[in-house]
C-alpha cells in the first residue's frame, strides 16, 4: 500500500494519511513489541495529518503467530 492510497481518517474524514512502517529506521525501533531478546514484532503505523490520530496493527500472519504463542488469547 503507498501512502497515495490510504482512504480517509476515521476520525476527521482527511485524505492526508501517511504509513511508517515498523522496524529499525535511522538507529532506533519505530514500533513494536519483544517476543524474545532477539525477536520483536513489528507494528506498521498509519498517522492522520490533520487531526493527529495515529493506528497500528501486525501486518504480518507469522508474527500474529508468536504473539498468540507467547500470550494466548485474550482471557475476561
């Protein structure tokens, strides 16, 4: 997905979104959890930039999985 095709804020129906995705950029982790001391998952980042909002998510199935092996599913 380029950032020319992002839909609108739900927020503030803006078409000005753009897409940072997760990893090590410039020295630093964007975004992310551990799993392990060598692994993190990765989260891909889309932020409004007109009213600020920002959303993630786990784009890839594979990390979806060690998440779910190392958390479990969410428990009430």
């Amino acid at each position: 997905m380029d950032n020319n095709n992002l839909g609108l804020c739900p927020y503030c129906q803006s078409d000005q979104i753009i897409r940072l995705e997760g990893g090590m950029k410039d020295g630093y982790l964007r975004s992310g959890v551990a799993v392990s001391i060598f692994k993190t998952v990765e989260f891909v980042r889309l932020i409004c930039l007109q009213c600020g909002s920002v959303r993630e998510w786990v784009a890839n199935q594979k990390d979806l999985d060690l998440l779910r092996e190392k958390y479990g599913p969410a428990r009430a």
